[in-house]
C-alpha cells in the first residue's frame, strides 16, 4: 500500500499589528494578512527603496531600506529603518532607526533605538523607548 507523503503546517511566526500594535501569529511564508484584531490588512515584506515613494501611510511589519538614490515622503510605521537617502515624514519603528552618513530625515521619530552616523542629517523631534501602552 502507497504511503501519502502528509503535509507538515508551515512554520510560524509573531508579528506586531502596524496599526493595533497587537501580536499575530502568521505563516512564515505569509507576504500579508488580516489582522484578526482589528480586521486590517498586514504587509509583512521588506522594502528597498530605489527611487521616489510618496503615499499617504507606508507600514510594513518587516524592514525598510531607503537607498541612497531613494527618497519616501509618508508616514512610516516598520519593524526596522535604514535610511541611506532621503526620508520626509514622522516614523514609528518597533525596532531600530538608523540614519546611514548620506541619510537625510526630515519629521520626527518614534522607536526604541536611533542610531545617527556622522554626517547623517536629521531635522525633527526623537522619542526614544517603547511608547506607552495607550499610544498604540
């Protein structure tokens, strides 16, 4: 008698709501999702970008990369920042911001590291440390 191979569940992983703040399980596969919390759609993708980005709200739970040749004007709510080029607007990261020697950023930041090299320019206000449970 043939043995049927069984399928074995993904793998999964916890990832913060960008705009519940609250954790979800997902598949590790997953690209996106609705949040079971609040009912809005999650991008788990991480972006480089190479060119101009303007939106209204830029979240992802995963990282954003903004290249030294890119330049975002949004609202950006991301597990992590690196900004190599040009950033106009307020950030919310969970994790680190970091502003590269060539980075310029342009709004203010909230996030539980900032890193800012020599020759990075930075023009806003920082909130430094995980927010307060009734800011999310």
């Amino acid at each position: 008698m043939p043995q049927t191979a069984k399928k074995r569940p993904a793998a999964a992983k916890q990832v913060v709501c960008t705009h519940c703040a609250r954790v979800t399980e997902v598949g590790r596969r997953a690209m996106s999702v609705v949040c079971p919390n609040c009912s809005k759609r999650l991008i788990l993708e991480d972006y480089k970008i190479t060119g101009y980005y303007g939106v209204r709200e830029f979240a992802t739970c995963g990282d954003i990369v903004v290249e030294r040749i890119g330049t975002v004007a949004a609202l950006i709510k991301v597990g992590n920042l690196t900004v190599k080029g040009t950033v106009q607007g307020n950030a919310f990261a969970r994790g680190c911001v970091s502003i590269r020697k060539t980075g310029t950023y342009r709004g203010d930041i909230q996030a539980p590291v900032l890193r800012v090299e020599s020759g990075a320019k930075l023009r806003g206000f920082v909130r430094i440390g995980k927010p307060p449970a009734d800011d999310a």
